[in-house]
C-alpha cells in the first residue's frame, strides 16, 4: 500500500501512528477491540488517502498475511480443542496427571492444577476453553484439601497463560518465532522457560500469602453434580485414543523441528491430527467437522480482527508510522544501547498495551524490532520483552483474561487476586530487568 493522491501526510510522520493510538485508546477504555479498531482505520484512510480499489489490494495482500494466517491456526486450534473433548482425550490426560502426582496434600493439589493447566491450555490454544475443562474435575479435589478460591484462581490464570506461550501450535508460540525468527527449542530455551520459571515462582509465594490470608474467610460451596475424581471412570478406548493423541502429536512436532517446517505447517498438524481423532475415537465423519466448525466458528470473530488489523497496519506502514517513530526513538539505541530496548519494549507492552495477544506481539515488532536488531539486542532478550509485554499486563491490573479466571475458579476476591498476581509478576519484572542487563552479553 502507497499514499494515496489526496493523503494529507507524508511519509514517514507520526501521525501515521494515530490509527493504532485510537485502537490502544479504546482497548484500555474496555470499549474492547472493534470499535478502536474501525474508527482507526477511517483516521487512517483519511490520512493516507486511498480509495477503494486500494483498500480492495490490501484486504487481497491481508488475506495471505502472516497475521491473518495466525488466526486461522486459532480457529483450526480451537476447533480440534472440541473434537479433543468429545473424544474425552482431555479429561483423560487431566485424570492421568492427578492421579500419578497422588494428589494428598496442598502442595501436591497446586501442583496438579499447574501441570494440568499448562498442558491442557498449551495443547487446545485457550485460556478459558483450557481451564473451563478442568476446572469441574480439580475443583472438588482442591476445596477438599482447604485450597481457598482466591488461590485456585491466581494459579489458572498464571498457568494458564504459561500454557498459551510454551504450546508448540499456539498463536502466540507461533507468531513470536514468526517476529523473532527463533526456532520453538530456541524460543523455549533462551526465553519461555526462563521467564515461565521466575513467573510461577514470584506467583507461588504470592498464592502462599493468599492461602493464609483468606484461608477461614472463603471456602468453596460444591454443587451437588461436582465430579469426584475417585468416580470419574476413563475406558479403555479412552486410554487408547489419548495414547495414540499424544504419540502422533510428538511424533508430527518432532518432524517439523527436525525437516524445519515452516509456522504454516501448524496447520497441517492440525488437520493431521483431527483425522487421526476422528479415525481412532470412531466419530463420524460428519460430526467430527461439525465439532471443527463449532470450535472454530467461536474463533471467526478473531480472524475478522486480525484480517482488518493487518490493512490498517498497512496504512501506517504507508504514512511510515513506525519509520517517524524508530528516527525519533534513534537516541534510546544509541544511548542505551540493548538493555534499554529490552526493556522499554517490555514496558510499553506490559503497561501500556492491551489487546489481543498476537496483535500486541505485531505491535511490538513493529514499534521495536528494527531498534532492536540496530542496536545488537539477541532475540532470546527481545523475546522475553514479547512475553512481558503479551502476559504480565493482565497481572497489573483487571482485564479480560484476569477476570475470566476469576469466574471459572469461583472467586469474587479480586483485592487478594490482584495482589498475589503484583507479587508473581513483580519477580517476573526482576528477571527481566537482569535478563536485558545480562543477556545481551551471553547470548
């Protein structure tokens, strides 16, 4: 996309950033993402001035994008995530993790909300689809051990979003080793598994303060039809189609990483591994797409944010937004050199963006990428920053996801929850810091 003849800006200008200003703008508001999103573009068709055959080449070029093709891995994510329940592979992994921890005691039950939550969530793509599912089964197992609502509730959240950035096929994995080029062993080593480490240790003492805080005051008030995990029976055909699941799941990501494959071979593994459900769980074909549609359909909205995203980022790319804003930030590379873009860039994303992850990870990218490659910062740090700026905004202050945790754990103690969540991502703040100081020089 070019300017149009009767742009009133010329390239490269700050003002070309006034459509993504408008869209955080309404975002922060909790106006939610569309109506910033659309008034955005039409400050930005008036700025850039195009018409609408222009308009018509960008939605072309915006249909095959990167971004666009994230969202439709969502869709393809969320729709396998429901053929996964119907075939019960789900519940039985859950039911497999709690019983081989041998969960007895408090420190054995957060453990297996933990380990349940992140591999559900990592594996179906969801923060709230993924703990929904398990919440009905931990929860009874969680109240009978004295585990208050307010704990409960902090632990999905946090292990929840811990899933959604070491899954190998989510949207947010996917679009960071897009941004960043890293490989997913690269990714996981240099950045996830360092910063998920510190996150969930700051996050389990801020639970520890919680349990004794509100141990006496809150307890969980079960509803007749709770589960009971001693009733719950998993059959043998059951067993079997998890087993098979998890075998040809390894096997597909282990032949990616070792051929290479590109983000687009998610897809593939997706639809790969539908069939193998399909075929396994003996679901009727017919079905099993009707489950597929389902799941993605609740996903479509996504694909129509990230589509109309991209072609507005097309126009401030037109106006050279990011170009005014790199020339004028210029001094910070400079000046401070890698750390510094580390951690400005976590900064802006942590406290001052929020909105859908991989339109956050974009924003990033655009706003910091190129000073972060001029000023020698390894992507294993400016990773980091990416997950900063995607995961800890929710621990600072309300917002969707916090809140959709707190529903699905039964918890109305927001007070303690927000302040356990201050704790977790204030050592999760520290690491960062020290990362960005000392990372540029090890990696």
């Amino acid at each position: 996309m070019a300017l149009g003849s009767w742009a009133i800006i010329s390239s490269p200008s700050l003002l070309a950033l006034a459509p993504l200003v408008i869209f955080i703008i309404f975002a922060l508001m909790g106006k939610g993402n569309y109506l910033g999103l659309f008034l955005g573009m039409i400050v930005g068709l008036i700025l850039t001035g195009q018409d609408l055959a222009s308009l018509t080449k960008s939605y072309t070029s915006a249909i095959a994008s990167s971004t666009t093709i994230i969202g439709l891995l969502i869709m393809m994510g969320t729709g396998l995530g429901v053929l996964m329940t119907e075939a019960r592979i789900t519940h039985t992994m859950v039911y497999w993790i709690v019983k081989k921890i041998g969960v007895n005691t408090r420190t054995k039950g957060k453990i297996a909300l933990v380990v349940c939550s992140i591999l559900v969530c990592g594996l179906l793509g969801t923060l709230a689809g993924g703990n929904a599912i398990i919440a009905p089964i931990l929860i009874p197992i969680l109240a009978a051990l004295g585990i208050t609502p307010t704990v409960v509730a902090i632990l999905f959240k946090v292990s929840g979003e811990i899933g959604l950035i070491m899954g190998p096929l989510t949207g947010v994995t996917l679009i960071t080793m897009q941004v960043t080029k890293l490989s997913y062993g690269q990714l996981m080593l240099y950045a996830v598994i360092p910063f998920s480490a510190f996150w969930l240790l700051g996050t389990w003492i801020g639970c520890n303060r919680a349990q004794k805080r509100t141990e006496g005051k809150e307890t969980y008030e079960l509803e007749k039809d709770a589960q009971d995990i001693n009733s719950i029976t998993i059959t043998p055909n059951e067993k079997r189609n998890t087993s098979i699941f998890l075998i040809s799941f390894i096997a597909l990501i282990a032949y990616g990483a070792i051929t290479k494959q590109s983000t687009n071979y998610a897809l593939t593994v997706m639809f790969l591994l539908a069939g193998i459900i399909t075929i396994s769980a003996k679901i009727n074909v017919d079905k099993a797409v009707e489950l597929l549609a389902k799941g993605a359909g609740s996903q479509a909205s996504t694909l129509i944010l990230l589509l109309n995203f991209t072609v507005m980022m097309d126009m401030i790319t037109a106006g050279g937004g990011f170009t005014a804003l790199g020339n004028a930030l210029g001094c910070l590379a400079k000046g401070g050199g890698a750390t510094s873009v580390a951690i400005v860039s976590a900064i802006v994303g942590g406290f001052g963006i929020e909105t859908a992850a991989v339109l956050e990870i974009k924003i990033i990218a655009e706003m910091f990428g190129k000073m972060a490659a001029s000023a020698g910062l390894p992507m294993g740090v400016f990773a980091v920053s990416i997950l900063a700026a995607t995961r800890l905004t929710s621990s600072v202050y309300p917002t969707g996801n916090f809140m959709g945790q707190m529903v699905t754990a039964r918890c109305d103690n927001t007070k303690e929850a927000l302040q356990a969540n201050w704790i977790g991502a204030g050592v999760a703040w520290l690491f960062i810091i020290v990362y960005a100081i000392i990372g540029p020089m090890i990696l």
